[in-house]
C-alpha cells in the first residue's frame, strides 16, 4: 500500500456532467439549441444609381446595392436556405417628409419589385421608418416653424408623432402593392403599429404581416449603420422616442402595447447586450421574437478577427446561438450569409 502518498479522503463525484461532453457527438446529442440559416433574416441596403456595390467601411463585406444587383443577390440568399431579407433605402434625394418612402418608385418599391420578381419566395421585410429619407435623418416629421403640422407647444425639432403615424400607414400600403410580404417599423413612434396595421387592412393587405421593432434602444451600436444607410441625425439624437438602455421594465411596457396593436412579431434591437431584455420579452409574450444583431455588434467582431484578436468565425456563430439560446426564434444579422455557409460546412 503507498497509502502514505494519498493526502485526503474527500469523496469521489457522483454527478459527472463531464459525461455528456465526452465526444463531440454525444456533445450533439445533448445540445440544446442549434442555428440553422432557416434563423437568419439577412439585411440589404439598397441605393440609387445602376451597377453599384458600394462597400460600408465600418461593415467589412456588406455593400449599399443598387437595384439591378438585387435579382443575382436575392437567387444568392434564397440558395442559402436564408427565408428573409429587410431592406433599408438610401434615396437619391431626401426631404422633410421622406417621400421617397412613400413614392410607388421609392427606392424601396422599386427594390421590392426587383426581390420578388427574381426571388417569389424569399420574404421581402420593409424596414419602415423615415430616417434614411429625411433631409433631418430624423424618423418622421419634425417640429418645425413654418412647416406644416407645426405646434407652437412643442419645442422645435421635436418629432412630431401623430403625423408621423399617417405617413407610416402610407407608406406601409406603398410598400405592400410593391410586395412586401412584412413591415417592419423601427421609428419606436407611438401606434405605429395600429397606424400600420389599419393602413394596410384599409387597403386589402390583411394577409402582410407586422414586424415591430418594439424594444428598441438609443444604441451607441447603431453607428456603422449610419453610415451604411447615410441617416445619422443632423441635430439632436434619437433619445425621445428609442429606449434608454437602462430600462427593462418598460420593454414589456412597450411590447405589450404592440401586441395589443396586432404586433405578428416583436423585435428586440440590439441583441448581444439585451439578452435579459429578450430572453423576458420571449417568456412574456406568445408571439414569434425576433433580434437584431445590429452593425456595430457586427462590426466589433469583425475589428477584433482583423487584428488576429478573435476567430470571426467561432465569435459569430457563438454570438448567434447565444441570441437564439436566449429566446430569439430569428436573428437579422449581417452574419446571414457567412453564417449559412459556415453551417453547411459543419
Ligand atoms: C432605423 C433603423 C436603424 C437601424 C435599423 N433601423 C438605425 C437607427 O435607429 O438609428 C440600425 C441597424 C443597425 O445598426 O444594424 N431605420
């Protein structure tokens, strides 16, 4: 007996949860969530002009499109098994009202017909908001003197709501006979969803459905968006009608407004830092969640993989299934693509 060498008697484990992580197929076996690009919901910026793919900067491998590259980009993305795409326009002019947003040749019009034509199935997603149209890049009409709807009781530049609400449901059946089969306002205006909702059921479009942007924060993430959809605010910031990032309570406020407005889908934006925001979003509600892993999620990965500080790939995929684990049953992510292609190798 060497029973000098043994220095204690502590108990052997019973439980051994090692067990289950012993080869990677029983890690399978037990694995509790799984991405399939079926998740993804992929973003397009699309821009005037002919023959553009212009890339965004602070968005390695996303470009702003122009409308005759959709046909080929769309056949792409549904070849992936991705169901969905959400377009964000960058018009040639802008204006106080951003009507190019409700023009029957908008630039998102326009987009979705040439989505549709080439790609019947893929579900083509409105983002509907007025920033990128607007000369303010604010997200729907503004307070001012002179212009119409001005209110002397309100402070200058303050977005006016209700006349925001009349354009949205414009736009909404505009971007409906063009053939969006969802909406999805992001503007956090208050009715949006009602606005949209009559608008489109007025108009004979019960069957599109909405996807509201419920909960969604005044990020500091959403800065290389701005630059990809040309919309960063030219006074102020957006924080009297996005969520300040403290708040939790007033998430569920917020979604169950939208909910009771006939809200198809709630979205939580961003994802990453909001998981307990979803993750409560999804227990409190019986809708179909979505997240949106916004730009600059995306884009501080990509700068870490491009100083050798993260594997992208690895950061990505795990990003995306902690996103899922957390409650999302879909995810809009610039990772879409990579994401699918990635998972078809696995
Ligand atoms: C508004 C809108 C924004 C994003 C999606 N829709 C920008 C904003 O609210 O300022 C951000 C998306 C992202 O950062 O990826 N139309």
């Amino acid at each position: 007996m060497h029973s000098s060498l043994v220095t204690t008697t502590l108990p052997r484990p019973v439980m051994r949860p090692r067990r289950m992580r012993f080869s990677p197929a029983i890690r399978r076996l037990v694995r509790e969530t799984t991405l399939s690009p079926a998740d993804f919901i992929y973003p397009l910026f699309v821009r005037h002009g002919v023959e553009q793919r212009a890339p965004i900067r602070s968005m390695p491998g996303i470009s702003q499109l122009s409308v005759d590259q959709l046909a080929g980009e769309a056949r792409e993305i549904a070849a992936l098994g991705i169901p969905a795409v959400i377009l964000f326009g960058i018009p040639a002019a802008k204006d106080a009202t951003g009507s190019d947003n409700y023009s029957a040749d908008g630039i998102v019009p326009q987009a979705i017909r040439a989505i549709k034509d080439a790609a019947p199935d893929l579900l083509v997603i409105s983002d509907m908001c007025f920033c990128e149209y607007t000369d303010h890049g604010h997200c729907g009409i503004i307070n001012q003197p002179g212009q119409p709807h001005f209110q002397s009781a309100l402070p200058e530049g303050y977005l006016l709501n209700d006349p925001t609400l009349d354009l949205l449901g414009r736009a909404s059946v505009v971007h409906a006979q063009a053939g969006a089969d969802i909406i999805a306002p992001s503007g956090m205006v208050d009715g949006m969803v009602a606005a949209i909702r009559s608008g489109l059921d007025g108009a004979g479009y019960q069957h599109v459905a909405v996807m509201s942007y419920a909960v969604k924060y005044a990020s500091a993430f959403y800065g290389p968006f701005r630059d990809a959809a040309e919309s960063p605010p030219q006074f102020g910031d957006r924080s009297q009608y996005q969520m300040d990032p403290a708040n939790s309570r007033e998430a569920i406020k917020e979604a169950s407004i939208d909910v009771a407005e006939g809200a198809d889908v709630l979205m939580v934006k961003p994802a990453l830092p909001y998981l307990d925001i979803l993750s409560a979003v999804r227990s409190t509600f019986n809708l179909p969640t979505a997240a949106y892993q916004v730009s600059g999620e995306y884009a501080m990965l990509h700068a870490a993989a491009a100083n050798g500080w993260l594997d992208l790939r690895r950061s990505a995929l795990e990003s995306l299934t902690a996103i899922k684990r957390a409650g999302a049953d879909m995810v809009v992510t610039y990772f879409a693509k990579d994401a699918a292609q990635w998972l078809e190798e696995e």
